[in-house]
C-alpha cells in the first residue's frame, strides 16, 4: 500500500516535491480508504495528478516507474561500472543537490516502511531503510559514502548483512542485492516494488492490443464478468472471442541471433488478439477484426485488462493518461472500480494523470494534485486540499477558470498563424 512518494533533482523536478495518499479529515464522497494503524484518516484509493502539456505529470510517474526499476534491477541488470538510471534537471538554475532523490513510505502486512536512496549517474550515495511496528521507529540499515563505514546496520535487521554489504556494487542498491540473496527480512521489502507496483501507458505502440494467453482478460472464468463490463461500457459489444496471431512471414525474422528467434516466435505463440461481437439486426454477434475497432476501444480493453489484474491482487497501478481515447463518463466508470470498496475489496490502488476535468467531482478533494511549471521550467506539486474548498463547490469549474493551478495558459494560436502568414 502506497502512502507518500518524493522526489528531487529528477527531469523537470528541480526541488523535493511529494505525492501523498494519506487521508485527511474531509467528509467527501466517495469515502473509501484504507485502514492502516496510526492514520486517523486512513489511506486513499486513489491520486489523480493534473496539470497542463509537458508541466511534469508524466515525469512525476516516471519518477516512481524509476525508482522501482532500480530497486529490481540494479544488482541482476547492470554490470560493475555501468550507468544508473540518472535524468536530473537541466533547465534553469542548478538543483541545490548535483543528486537525484527518491523516498517512498508503503506498507507491507500492515507495517510502514520508509525507503529511500540518492544517486548520480555512476553510484549510490546514500540509501536508507526504516520500519515502524505498532508505530515506532526501528532503523534497519543506512548507506551513506560519506561515513568511514558506509554501512550501519539496526539490531532489529537480522541475517547476513555485512556479506550482503560486501556484495553491493557501488551502482546497485542494497535492497536489490539483499533480495537476490534471499534475505529474510529485506526480500518482501523488494517483493513490494517487483510484484505489487504495476505500470501502463495509454500511448499505445501497435495498432491494436494484444494480450498474453495467460493475462487476466483471458483468464478461465473471466469472460461472463468480460462481457458484463464491456456491455455496460456502451461500446455497442456484446461478446468477445480471442484468436491466434499470425507468425510473420520468415523473411521478415532473416537476420536475427537464433536465440532472439526464438524468442519472438515463443512470445508471439503465446499472444492472442480479441476479436468482439457488435449486436447485429438479429441479435446475433457480428465479430470485427481488432484493426477495424476504434482507438477508444481498444484503449478500453487495455484498461480493462490491467485492472482486473491489479483488482485481483490488491496492488499498485502507476497510468500515465488515463483518458486518453475515452469518454469521460468512461474514465470516471474504471476510476470508480477502486473508490467503490464492493469491487476493491483486496486494496488495489490507482496513480494516474489526466486532462478530463470532469473527474476532479468523481474522486476526494484529498485525491487530487495539480502539477505546473514556474518561468524556469521547475515543475511543482501542489495537492487540492492545500486550497480553500468545500465538498459542494463546482471544483471542475474552478480548475476550468485557473483558480485551482495546473492549467494551461493558452494563447491565441490562430491570431500567431494569422500573424506569420506567408502570401
């Protein structure tokens, strides 16, 4: 369960920014949070970030999408000697720290855990790990290069740790070398970032999705809950069949390693195409080849098909432009499946961006962040509740207005066309 993210020196994020999804005491609908010991208020749902055209939502996500596949890969990925994922801010004055920063609070079988590190492009600088049982503070270890031993270890952190320090590379974290030796305690720790944080883009790099035979669109048992959810999605779809993809055409795959081969013909013999069943004139289905479908359509499978996983499980999910391609009572229909506790009842929880201003009135006031951009190009978090408001007020109507922050401030780009004309 995610609870607070922060970041600093990363892309547009100049200075320490954070995204929280603990709760606080507004009385809105709908009121769905989790509960977690020592938060009055619980743990929220859902976090909708907006703002306008490159202000830095997408790099606030990218932030966390990094910080987890460092924890994953560092040790197993890169070599001795080999670069970290480094992206800090390059625009305008200098960060105060020539350091990327991430910190993260989540808990795991009801216990908080505080993590973080600080790095450059060729080592870690320093990373750090807390646990709070019942509430108080226990330090399990802390890494800092600047110490004469680098490595301090808290009583409470058993098993081999100073031979896990020995085998943590200068570019790779401790976390991920603990995990890849199988220690007790830190092994659910990097479990929490390698399986409970999913991602998923809606900027699609095919012409239509195709799904894994074993996702869970797919799954045995699924297709009566399918074809229920595609039905009440008025896309005028009624059923749905999967077929095989066909394997290209030899020449095509000339060139490749024989191991490469091999795996793309494995992976495309385990891929599956939807194909779905419109209401014909006499009720029967009529079946479209998926390239015939619509954007809308198939970004909509491709929702519907990562958060029935993310349901299931109870996990994380990270969307980068939720609406992208989709009517906006549409979004605000999958944003509900995680702030309705009927269909969340094991915990899953969304981060997404957004432009559809219609959903800030379907989600808490405390679920909403607004990211903008200063003259400097510094992209800055700020959180809805930071703002005088109450749960009857039109909040879509006031971020429309600008009197929320994170909106655009368009000029008249027919007026620059009519300005520039060339006879």
């Amino acid at each position: 369960m995610l609870l607070r993210f922060g970041v600093e020196n990363f892309r547009s994020f100049r200075d320490p920014v954070e995204l929280s999804l603990v709760g606080t005491r507004f009385k809105d609908e709908p009121d769905h949070r989790f509960s977690l010991g020592g938060l009055k208020h619980g743990v929220l749902p859902v976090a909708a970030i907006y703002g306008g055209n490159a202000s830095g939502k997408s790099n606030l996500l990218a932030a966390i999408e990094t910080m987890r596949a460092e924890v994953v890969g560092s040790f197993v990925d890169r070599k001795p000697g080999g670069k970290m994922r480094f992206s800090p801010f390059k625009l305008g004055d200098a960060a105060e720290t020539p350091l990327t920063s991430f910190d993260i609070d989540f808990a795991v079988d009801g216990v908080r855990y505080s993590y973080g590190f600080r790095y450059d492009a060729t080592r870690v600088h320093e990373e750090w790990l807390y646990a709070f049982p019942e509430g108080y503070q226990q330090v399990w270890f802390h890494r800092n290069i600047a110490e004469d031993d680098p490595f301090y270890f808290g009583p409470n952190l058993l098993g081999r740790k100073q031979t896990i320090a020995d085998l943590t590379r200068p570019n790779s974290l401790l976390l991920s070398a603990a995990a890849q030796n199988n220690h007790r305690q830190l092994t659910p720790i990097y479990a929490w970032f390698a399986q409970r944080c999913a991602f998923s883009n809606s900027l699609m790099g095919r012409r239509f999705p195709v799904f894994r035979e074993d996702s869970a669109i797919l799954a045995p048992g699924r297709a009566a809950l399918v074809r229920d959810l595609l039905a009440r999605a008025d896309v005028g779809v009624s059923d749905f069949r999967s077929r095989d993809i066909p394997l290209p055409p030899a020449d095509s795959l000339r060139g490749l390693a024989p191991d490469v081969h091999e795996e793309v013909i494995a992976e495309i013999s385990r891929s599956k195409a939807l194909e779905l069943g419109h209401v014909g004139p006499d009720g029967e289905p009529i079946y479209l080849n998926p390239s015939e479908e619509s954007q809308g359509t198939h970004m909509l499978l491709m929702h519907m098909n990562v958060i029935l996983e993310v349901l299931q499980k109870g996990v994380l999910l990270v969307l980068d432009e939720l609406d992208a391609s989709l009517h906006p009572r549409l979004s605000a229909a999958l944003v509900a499946m995680f702030t309705d506790p009927e269909s969340n009842p094991n915990g899953a929880q969304l981060v997404f961006s957004t432009h559809d201003e219609t959903l800030i009135n379907s989600v808490r006031r405390d679920s909403v962040v607004f990211v903008q951009k200063d003259r400097v190009g510094n992209s800055t978090v700020i959180p809805l509740a930071e703002f005088k408001t109450r749960a009857r007020d039109d909040l879509r109507r006031a971020y429309h207005e600008g009197r929320l922050g994170g909106t655009p401030v368009v000029g008249d780009l027919a007026a620059a066309i009519a300005r520039h004309r060339v006879e």
